[in-house]
C-alpha cells in the first residue's frame, strides 16, 4: 500500500493544478471574445438584435434553441448607465448581463421578476454614486 499511495496522490494534485490553470487560462488565451463575436453578428452599440440559429441563418450560433428567440444588446458605459424597462407579457423570459469577456455578473427571469414590470439599470459603481444621490428624499 505505501508503495502506490504517494505516486496516486501526487498523479491526483497534478492533474487537479493542470485542470485549474487550464480553466483560468482560457480566457485569456482566447482570441475571440464575446463582444467581436456579437459585432460581427451585426449586434450594434444601441438597440436589440436578434441572433440567429444555424439553421435559419449561415453565420448562425450552433446549439440555439430554434424555438427560443435570442437577443442580444452591446452596452458601453463610459458616457453613462443604460436603462432597461417595459412589460414583457410572455409565459418566459430571461435577461443576463455580460461583460465584454463574456462573464456573466446578473441574470433575472420572468419567475423571480413576477408581474412588476422590468426596470434595470446598468452603471459604473461612480455612476450608481451619483445616481443616489440625485434621488429625492422620498424615492
């Protein structure tokens, strides 16, 4: 048993540290991000724009849901926040915001909203500052 035991262990610790590095490198080894993917579907700096499938669409994303309708919106913040708002009366809906990396760091969904209509409001932690305190009293 002594034989085997050490050699297993440090096999399992290599293999854990190679999966680590390989899981926080590819990120940053990776040529094409998130926002040139969106650019070059079409995807503009304000507005919507749907993403099509790879069936209905030669340039399309593969793995898409056919039945699902896709959007996506490229959002920059260094000349202010973005508001997003309106009553969305589907059965499902769901709304995740991404870094220009493609970390996702917020997503709701017509559950967790409930009947209240959807407002969000997307900003630097500066621009949040200022934003509250421009908010009157009673807000």
């Amino acid at each position: 048993m002594n034989g085997w035991f050490g050699p297993a262990v440090g096999a399992a610790f290599l293999a854990m540290l190679v999966h680590v590095v390989t899981v926080l490198i590819i990120p940053i080894v990776t040529p094409d991000r998130l926002w040139s993917r969106l650019e070059a579907l079409g995807v503009g700096l304000s507005g919507f724009t749907r993403i099509p499938d790879e069936r209905s669409s030669a340039n399309g994303i593969a793995g898409l849901d056919p039945a699902t309708i896709v959007m996506a919106c490229r959002y920059d913040l260094t000349n202010g926040g973005i508001r997003i708002a309106g009553r969305l009366d589907l059965d499902y809906w769901a709304i995740w915001l991404h870094n220009e990396t493609g970390f996702s760091y917020y997503a709701i969904n017509a559950r967790a909203n409930g009947d209240r209509a959807l407002e969000i409001r997307v900003m630097t932690e500066d621009q949040l500052t200022r934003f509250r305190a421009d908010l009157p009293d009673d807000a």
